[in-house]
C-alpha cells in the first residue's frame, strides 16, 4: 500500500480486515478496488459493505457514498448497507452519471426509489428484498403510522420480499390489502424473533390488523410469513386474515413461527386473537396464539378448506381453537397442538364442518388466575358439523377432571353423532342395564363393542330398529347411536371401546 501524490491511499482491498489493518486517518481518502472513498469515521468495528465485499452489514466505515461525490462507471449498481441518522439504511444504487451526490434517499420520504439530479436511480430493494428500517421504521414503539403504512403498501403492492426489524407501533389499523397486488399475491414478510419483530396496532376498529382481498380476485396467493408478531388490544377480532364475508379467499400461504396476540384489556367476551376467514391449501407451522384467560377466543377458524396447524398453542382464553359459522370448513388438520389456560379446548359449531382433525395434542383445562377448574369447562364441545365431522385422535389431557371417561371431556351440548374419539383412555365403565325399552345413547365419543348375555330377552333395538327375537350376540355402536333391551329379566352386558 503507497501513498499517491494526489493523497489517495491506494491498494485493493478485498476484505474489511484488510482495510482494518491499513488503519488510514479520518477523513483518509482510499481507494478500494479502483474506487475513491472517503474514511470520516475512525471506527473501523463498523461500517458500510461496498460492491458485496463484505458478508455483513457495518457502520459508518463508509460514508461517502451518502454525502460525497464519487466516481462510479456509468450503469454500475452498488449494493450498499450501512447507517444513518434516521436509522439503518438498506439500498442500492445505479449511476446513469459519472457522479453520485445522494444529497437524499428513499428513507427520506418513506418512498422506494429516488433518483438525483444526475439521474441516479436509488432503490431500497437489494437482491428483491426491502428492509423496514430503509423505509424509515422506528422500531421503537412508538407510533409511526405513516411509515408503517407507506411500507405495508410497498410491500404488498409490489413482489417483494421484506425483513422487518423492531416493534413497529401504529395508533391505526396495519392493513395488508392484498387486492392492490396485479398479481393477487400475498406479501413475504420474515422477522428475526416474533417476540421481538412485529407490527402492532392500537386501534379500536376490527379487525385491528387484517390480510384481505376482494371479491374482484377472489384467490390471493402465495404468502409467506415468518417469524412476525401481530399484537392488538381489541374487545373484537385482534387479527384477520380474508374478509368476513368469504369474498375473498386467501391460499397457498404458510405462516411459520408467528406470534398473535390480542390482549383484551376490556376483558370482552367478543374477542379474537386470530381469526381465519376463507383460508385454503395453507399451513400453519409452530405458531402462537394468545388472548386473554377466561375471555374470548384464540383462534376462531370460520371457513378453512384443505389446511395444516401444524404444533402452536392456542391458549390464554375462553376458547383455545373455534369452528363456527356456516363457513363449511374441509379437511382441515391440527397436529402436536398445544392448547392451554382455557376453559374450552375445542368448539365446533359449523354445520357443513367435515374431516375436521385433532391429532397428538395437548390441553390442559385452567383458570390461571385462580389456579383452579374452570365453570362449564370441558375438552371439546361439537355442537354441529356433518355426521363424523370431527376425529379426535390421542389426546393428552392434562387434568383429571378433563378425562375421557370420569371428567369434563364433552360440552353438555355436545352431539355425539358429530365426532369419533379414537386412542386408548382410562376409567372406562359400563353403564348400568336400564329398564325394560329404555335406551342408552353411546355419549363416550368412541366406537363401542356392546356384548349382551343371560336374563330373559325377547327383542334388542338398536337406533330404533326392532330385532325381534334376538337375545344375545354383540353389537357395534357408533358414537351417538343407542341400543335398548326388551326383557322380562334383566340380562348382563358389557361395553368396550374399539380404537
């Protein structure tokens, strides 16, 4: 390395280290791979990746870029990263001159390109991804509605992909209107934490945030959402995704490790945390849903077709996960779900709800606040469905008095014609022999082998259906259906569930 007679450092640096252990002064001009720059900064820890040399972002190392004039080739595009006053900065940049002087950048209007009076062309898209900061996010929590908004649109309008960084406050509604895409695609959003990255709206009016479309598509496709948090503090729905009204309908989505809060301070029995209005061919990996205990619903599901909930918790309300409407939902499957600090685990009442099922889950029934069982608590409640619209396979339950056989398993108005239960579970016993004609409703949830011996019998019914002169044998019963014995002595019999 050598000094040139015009005071440039000169040399080809190819690593940050070596421009590190060149230790120039401040204000040091240096040429690195034929370009001149500008050293303003002595902190050479930090810094401003120039050309990709470098494999991560840096601060103020390089600055001249931002507030220097520097020759460049004509139609050359420089990827930059690096940090400003108003926050991190993530652009690129095409001379169409022979100089760059970015007296502004897009951050400064919240818009995604600028371009100089030399006709420079300024974008915060690198490599097809936006950054939130570029865009002038706070990430404080504080409020920053214009901002937010202006990057919700960008990011939903165009195709591209963005990273999201802080709590990002709006005092409004955070509306990702997926219609205004001409590609009817929903956005990609990805976050380090979704503790620690996410949009948050304080507004008042539901649904607080929302992904929708319109009636005009209707599909909307191809979302990816990781690692983002939504949080609301809403006595309605916190979170939407799809319009209300089926309109619209949003698939090929999948939301991986998000997190979506609505913290019903109100304590309203009305709120939402989540909820999936016309969903289809979607997944659902790993995410966490969480109201407020003893109030409302965490994931209300009103019409989902050909769906995967794989892992998550629903926790933290009324409700962990609710069918409900006539929204027909189809196919639908939750796996290793984990639902906690509810009163209700499951609710189904969607009368065209069919192959809806609960596989290797947990539940655990409580009232956290007094540690104790909850009032009208049960497991699950199938008010309505198709016939055998609902499995239930392999449920843990984590309290005794949720158990299958001696708990509260079932809502009271629950119709066992709805669902099957399938596993192996404890305390099984079989019901006492009624009255001559008097009927036993299979209401344990499983298939049940009834086997009938001894006494004097004439006839069995079974739904209704009169076999005269049967006196014995073994009877299969599907949940909900009944059998009853007509006897002049009464016979013995037992009951056991087939898996």
């Amino acid at each position: 390395m050598s000094t040139m007679s015009n005071g440039v450092t000169s040399g080809i640096f190819s690593t940050l280290v070596d421009l590190q252990a060149s230790k120039p002064r401040v204000n040091t001009q240096v040429s690195l791979n034929g370009v001149i720059y500008t050293i303003n900064n002595s902190n050479f820890g930090e810094g401003l990746a120039v050309n990709s040399l470098f494999a991560n972002p840096f601060k103020s190392l390089l600055t001249s870029l931002l507030n220097s004039t520097v020759p460049v080739q004509v139609g050359e595009i420089k990827d930059l990263t690096g940090y400003r006053v108003k926050g991190d900065v993530l652009f690129s940049v095409k001379a169409t001159g022979n100089t760059i002087t970015p007296s502004q950048q897009p951050s400064d209007t919240n818009t995604a390109t600028y371009s100089d009076a030399n006709g420079n062309e300024f974008s915060l898209v690198v490599n097809g991804v936006v950054h939130s900061k570029s865009m002038g996010l706070k990430g404080d929590n504080t409020n920053d509605d214009a901002a937010i908004n202006a990057f919700v649109n960008f990011i939903t309008v165009n195709d591209h992909e963005a990273t999201l960084e802080g709590f990002n406050r709006s005092s409004g509604r955070i509306l990702f209107s997926v219609a205004s895409n001409p590609n009817r695609r929903m956005p990609r959003i990805t976050g380090r934490n979704p503790y620690a990255d996410q949009f948050i709206s304080s507004s008042l009016v539901a649904p607080a945030i929302s992904f929708y479309g319109s009636a005009a598509g209707p599909d909307h496709f191809f979302g990816k959402i990781d690692s983002v948090g939504f949080v609301t503090d809403i006595p309605d729905v916190g979170i939407s995704i799809g319009l209300s009204d089926f309109s619209d309908n949003i698939g090929n989505t999948k939301f991986t490790q998000c997190f979506f809060s609505n913290a019903n301070s109100t304590s309203s029995s009305n709120a939402v945390s989540l909820q999936v209005n016309w969903l289809f061919d979607s997944e659902f990996n790993g995410n966490v849903v969480v109201g407020k205990p003893n109030f409302g619903k965490a994931l209300q599901c009103r019409k989902t077709v050909f769906c995967d909930f794989k892992g998550g918790s629903y926790s933290n309300a009324f409700t962990g996960i609710t069918f409900d409407g006539v929204g027909a939902s189809l196919a639908t499957t939750f796996t290793t779900y984990d639902i906690e600090n509810t009163t209700v685990g499951v609710t189904v009442d969607d009368v065209g709800a069919n192959r809806i099922l609960f596989t290797n889950g947990f539940i655990d029934i409580r009232d956290p606040i007094g540690d104790a069982q909850p009032s009208g608590d049960s497991m699950f409640n199938v008010l309505s469905s198709n016939v055998g619209g609902v499995t239930i396979d392999n449920v843990v339950n984590a309290r005794a008095y949720s158990e299958l056989y001696t708990g509260n398993f079932f809502g009271t108005g629950t119709d066992h014609t709805k669902l099957l239960v399938k596993g192996r579970y404890s305390g099984q016993t079989t019901p006492a022999v009624l009255a001559s004609d008097a009927a036993t409703t299979n209401t344990t949830g499983q298939q049940q082998r009834v086997t009938i011996w001894g006494g004097t019998v004439t006839d069995i019914f079974i739904n209704g259906t009169q076999f005269t002169g049967l006196t014995s044998g073994e009877f299969v019963l599907n949940p909900g259906e009944f059998i009853a014995i007509r006897y002049s002595v009464a016979p013995t019999w037992k009951w056991l569930a087939i898996f």
